[in-house]
C-alpha cells in the first residue's frame, strides 16, 4: 500500500486522505495511519508547491551553478555540501558524476542575488575551487509538470 | 422521384448514445461535466506518436499491403500469444482493419448468409445489431441480467438457440456494463457453442483494461473453440490510440481470408502511418498499457465506494472503463433521469437504454475522466439524488 500511496501523493500531494483511500479501496483510517508514518519516518519529506512565478509578474531567476571542489580527507564531500547547503538561498544541491562535483540550484532570486551568492559566499567556502553560473531562461517542464500548457478535451461526440 | 433509399439501412434506428450527445451540445454549457464519452482521456503515449511522426518524415505514404504490413501482423500474433496463448499465423491468420469497427462487419458480412441468425447480448455497444442487418442476417436478442452481472448465461443462451443460429456474439470485458467473464464462465458458453456447431465472434478491444484478480482470458483459447472464433482487438483502448484507427481480427484462416475480400475491396488497408505507430505500440508500449489500467483501476474503486456511500445500487464492474450503476429506485427511466440530471445538475451520462432494451433501469457512467471530474460528477449525482 505504501507504494501506492506514495506514488499517488507524489503527483497530487493536495488530495484528502478520503479520496485517496477510496481511489485504492483501502480504509480512510489505515492510509491516514500511513501517511502519518511515512511523514515521520521522512519517507515524505515535505509537500511542495510548484508556482509559475512568471505569470505571478516577479522578476524572479533562477541558476544551476556548477561547482568544482577538493574534497577533504575522511569527510569526503559531505562538509562541503553541508557549508554549501546551510545557506538558506541554495533550493537543491546534488553532488554528480561528470565535469564538476556539485550542482547547486538557487530559485526565486533577482540576478543580484545570486551574482552576490555565487561570488561572496559560494566561492569563497574553503575547498570551492571554482563556479559555472548558469541561468535558466525558459522553464519547460518541471517536477514532471509542463509548464503554461493548458489541457483541453479534445474528444469529440462519437457513436 | 423513387425512393433512393435501401428499406433495410433506412429501418435502422439512429444511435442512442448519439441522440443524447446531440442534447449536451445543444446546451452548449462549459459548466456541464460529462461522465459520457467512451474513449481513453490519456494521450497516445509519447513514443508511439514520435514513431507516428518518423513514418511521415520517412515518407512511409503508401499503401500497406491489404491485410496490413507484415512486420505489424507478426507483433499482433505475438501479443496474441504472450497475453492470451493463442497462436496464429501472420501470413493467413491476422487481419489488420480500421477500428475495431471495420473487423466486425468485414467479421458478419463474411460469416452470415441472409437469414442466418446470429445471438446479440445486450445491453451492449451500439454497431453490433446494425452490423448484423447490413450482413443480412437476424440478430437475436439476449437480455442479460444484472442479477448475473451481465454475463451471458449457458441457460441463456441455449434458449435463444435455432437451427439457424450460425454465430454467438460475445463482448468483454463489456461496454456499457464493465462486466467480465472469467475462464469458468466462458467454459460454460464453449461447451454450448461446441455442442450446437456454432461460431463465436468475440469483440475483446477491452481485454487489456481488465482489474482484480481474475487474469483476462479469450474464448478463443478455450479447448476446441480456436477453430470456431473470430477474436477481435485493436489499439484504441489498450494504448489510447483511438484516432489511429488501427485494429485487428484474428482467426482461422478459412473465414481471415473471406474477410480479406470484403476489406480488400471496401477498405484496401489500414492507414500506413498508424501501423508502424502500432508496431511501436505492441514492442515498447507494454509499461504504458499498466500505467493506464492501474489509473483506470483507481477512479473505478473510487467510483463503486462514493456510489455506496450514496446508495446507489452498482455490481463490481471489473473490466473496460464503465460503471453500470442502476436507477430503478428513484422511479423514472434512464433516458428521464439522465435528460434531468443534465437539465438540473449540468451533468452528461449515457443512459442504459442506449445500449438495448435490458439496459433500461441503468447509467453508463465512463470514469475516462480526471479524478477531478469524476469528484465534480458524483457532488453533482449527489444533489441531484438527495432531491429525489
């Protein structure tokens, strides 16, 4: 059942907890039950919402930065990803296989900011050796949504 | 001037579910919900449609061969076996069609004689009968009970038999109904059919959207029936391909290829673009099929529970994407309380009738719908019932 309701939530985290137990034909009692181990357990994290700050007007951007480091002995990348990930500005941070070792998402910035992040706090954390700033210019699709497609019902009468 | 027209066709009543299509655009209201239309609400998976897209730009614009391009008819006897253990030869035993539509008149017109009489249970999807008539056979009726979950009946059927009873018309996992027939119930029919040397037509185009335990199965793999039935599929419901037009009869090669003939010369061949989109389908597009049956899976349990909750009698449909949820106790007919309820609760569905007499007392609900549809429709039922 977990998986289900994992799945389920994953793509609508704003269903109630009655329509998902009837979607999967289980008590309303026992999915709550789960959900509420799965929030403490942090298999669910969280719950986000995905906003198209665009339509809203705010001038908003957003940058993946690539990040070059030294990792340290016995700690590997792990303290750096932590100096990295403390600053409240940074969204996601993942370190990769590849040219570089992290990526760093800042979202929801003006270009200042993150221009001030990358070259006052990024860069200058012990280990960083150097940044590739990459604005994001157009967001297609996100989270597995598209972004700005409205959907209509292109069926038609038919017997 | 003469009368230009064929007194058989003429005599042919229009569509049920037409009529009431007819209605809802008359209205002409975007408030209106509809839990009405029978086809997937899923787009035809992003492979599939790219595939479509490289025949085009491969110039694949001709003509396939008759009975469809080969490279498709050997993946159709393959899928055939994988899911259903039924063998056939490509070269004379699959016959790709347009629609599944087009396999079931090419399927009487190549099978029936005038006169002959072929068993029709209802309620069921509204072409079989009219098909029958252009064929020039006699349609005969059964009239499935819900009591049964509108699964045909050995009793039923024997009943219903003539000497001139060539051909059993068999549909499941069933619309409007959403019933299904496991093995047990399809031994029983076999056994009938075998004893009076009859043929089965079986329209299967559901087979893939079967739920809970009971795996699908086809009479045609049944002892002794292989020989006698004509298994129809196609890639509308399975994969959400039904604009594509693509389906396909399957079958002994004596009766393949007098449907050839029709087809041949009524049709000349499937569309070419959707057959290699369908090849795409059947190799690559078994994940999609799963993906779909469990959302289909989801909103049908969700529908039996809030028809439950509003004391809505309604069998466990366990196949297709139809609830047949009944209507008896508010006291009015299906074409009454369905024309009311759109009328007074902006809500569009089916009424049972459509689908032949014994569907009277019912609602074709279809759940190809959102979730969010599917709450919007039931609030709606549910004020709509609380002022009965």
């Amino acid at each position: 059942m977990t998986d289900k309701i994992l799945t389920i939530l994953e793509k609508n985290a704003r269903i109630k907890i009655d329509d998902l137990a009837n979607i999967l034909g289980e008590d309303a009692v026992r999915v709550r039950q789960e959900v509420e181990k799965m929030e403490s357990d942090k298999v669910i994290c969280g719950y986000h919402t995905l906003i198209n700050w665009d339509k809203v007007g705010q001038e908003k951007a957003d940058a993946l930065i690539e990040v070059k480091v030294t990792p340290q002995r016995g700690v590997g990348f792990d303290q750096v990803a932590e100096r990295i990930w403390q600053y409240p500005e940074v969204s996601s941070i993942y370190l990769v296989s590849g040219n570089c070792d992290f990526v760093v998402l800042l979202q929801g910035k003006s270009m200042r900011e993150i221009a001030m992040f990358v070259s006052e706090k990024l860069s200058t954390i012990d280990g960083v050796l150097s940044t590739t700033t990459q604005f994001i210019l157009k967001k297609y699709k996100q989270e597995g949504f598209v972004v700005d497609s409205p959907r209509k019902d292109e069926r038609q009468a038919i017997s | 001037m003469r009368d230009p027209l064929n007194s058989f066709i003429e005599a042919i009543p229009p569509s049920g579910i037409r009529r009431f299509f007819d209605m809802v655009a008359e209205m002409d209201d975007p408030e209106v919900v509809s839990l009405g239309v029978g086809e997937p609400d899923f787009d035809t998976p992003w492979h599939i449609r790219e595939e479509g897209i490289y025949a085009i730009t491969k110039g694949k614009t001709f003509y396939s061969a008759n009975a469809g391009l080969m490279e498709l008819r050997k993946e159709i006897a393959a899928y055939t076996n994988r899911h259903y253990g039924l063998v056939y030869d490509p070269a004379s035993e699959v016959l790709v069609t347009v629609g599944g539509s087009e396999a079931i008149d090419a399927c009487f017109r190549a099978m029936l004689d005038p006169g002959d009489e072929v068993i029709i249970p209802e309620p069921c999807f509204v072409s079989y009968k009219p098909c029958a008539v252009f064929a020039g056979a006699v349609p005969v009726v059964i009239d499935l009970q819900e009591k049964n979950e509108f699964k045909l009946q050995p009793e039923e059927l024997e009943a219903a038999i003539t000497d001139k009873t060539k051909l059993v018309f068999i549909s499941y996992p069933n619309n409007p109904t959403g019933a299904v027939m496991n093995r047990e119930d399809l031994e029983k029919i076999a056994e009938v059919v075998i004893r009076h040397d009859l043929f089965v037509l079986t329209d299967e185009i559901y087979s893939a959207l079967s739920y809970g335990d009971d795996e699908f199965v086809s009479i045609a793999s049944l002892p002794g029936m292989r020989d006698r039935t004509i298994v129809v599929n196609g890639f509308s419901k399975a994969f959400a391909m039904t604009g594509w037009r693509l389906g396909y009869a399957t079958g002994p090669a004596r009766v393949i290829k007098q449907m050839m003939k029709v087809h041949q010369f009524a049709i000349m061949c499937p569309p070419t673009l959707s057959q290699y989109a369908a090849i795409e389908a059947l190799r690559n597009g078994e994940e999609d099929v799963q993906f779909m049956r469990n959302e289909y899976d989801q909103r049908r349990l969700f529908l039996l529970k809030r028809f439950e909750e509003m004391g809505i009698p309604c069998f466990e449909a366990k196949g297709a994407f139809y609830l047949f949820p009944c209507i008896k106790k508010f006291g009015m007919s299906s074409n009454e309380f369905a024309e009311r309820i759109l009328n007074e609760q902006k809500l569009a569905v089916v009424p049972g009738s459509a689908f032949g007499a014994s569907g009277e007392g019912f609602l074709r609900i279809s759940y190809a719908y959102s979730l969010r549809d599917l709450k919007r429709a039931c609030e709606r039922i549910e004020a709509f019932v609380s002022k009965l």
